[in-house]
C-alpha cells in the first residue's frame, strides 16, 4: 500500500531525503517495487526461497504479485500457507536489512537475509502450525508441512 516509509514514499509526503537511491545497488530509486522485486539483494534471496521450497525461480513486477506467490501452482493448503508466510517474513528481513544498511551502514549479503528468513519462519511455523513435534531438518528441506 506504499505506506512504509522509503525515500520514495517520504518524498510523496513532502519529506526530502538527499540520498534517496537504493544503498544496496546504488542504481534505482529506493521503492517498496525496488527494494522488494529487483534490487539484487531481494532478487538473491528470492532465488535461494524458490530453491529451498521447491517452487519455479521467479520474477514479479509488484509487491502485489510478491505477497501473491503462494497462490501460483497446484500446491496444497499447508504447503500454501507456509509459503505464505515464509514471503511476508523474507520481507520483513528485506526491510529490517535496508534499514540496517540505510541508519546503520551494515551491508546484509544475501545468505545472511535467507538464514534469518530460514530461521525465523521455522519458529513461526512450529508454533502456529500446531503439528505438534516438526523438526528443523523438516524445515530444511521445507517437507512434511
Ligand atoms: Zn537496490
């Protein structure tokens, strides 16, 4: 909804930021569209998910088609949901590592970003999936969800 705040989205507010490219590529407007779907940092990490979860590498042109991903396919309800959440956590990490990056001026490398969304949606999962005993190597290999 374009409401987190990026340069982009403080300069529609009237709030000028004078670096206002993404500090990660340095080649594009820092957006929710770039930040989410092509900065190379979010491109990486996309890639390493499609893998782990065994789903086509893709491509999406709006944080819109992003947070629809888990729809795509012949998957089942478990499989969907999980994914679900495993997208929506990957880019909390995404944005917690362009802040980092942006106030803090530590770079995130792609493997970092997948480890914390790897670790973080294990611990999601577990405890809202309510299947009693799942195990991290399950995770791992994103199997009986
Ligand atoms: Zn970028």
């Amino acid at each position: 909804m374009d409401r987190i705040p990026t340069v982009e989205a403080l300069g529609k507010r009237g709030v000028v930021v004078l670096d206002d490219m993404c500090n990660f590529c340095h080649g594009y407007t820092d957006s929710v569209t770039h930040i989410f779907t092509a900065c190379p940092l979010a491109l990486g990490v996309w890639e390493k998910i499609s893998f782990w979860c065994r789903i086509p590498r893709f491509f999406v042109f709006s944080f819109r088609d992003l947070i629809e991903m888990h729809n795509v396919g012949n998957k089942g309800q478990a499989e969907r949901d999980a994914l679900h959440g495993v997208l929506l956590i990957a880019c909390w990490q995404l944005w917690k590592a362009r802040n980092k990056l942006r106030f803090n001026g530590v770079r995130p490398s792609v493997d970092e970003v997948f480890r914390e969304v790897r670790i973080l949606s294990f611990f999601w999962f577990k405890h809202r999936a309510k299947k009693g005993v799942f195990e991290w190597r399950d995770w791992c290999k994103f199997v009986n969800l």
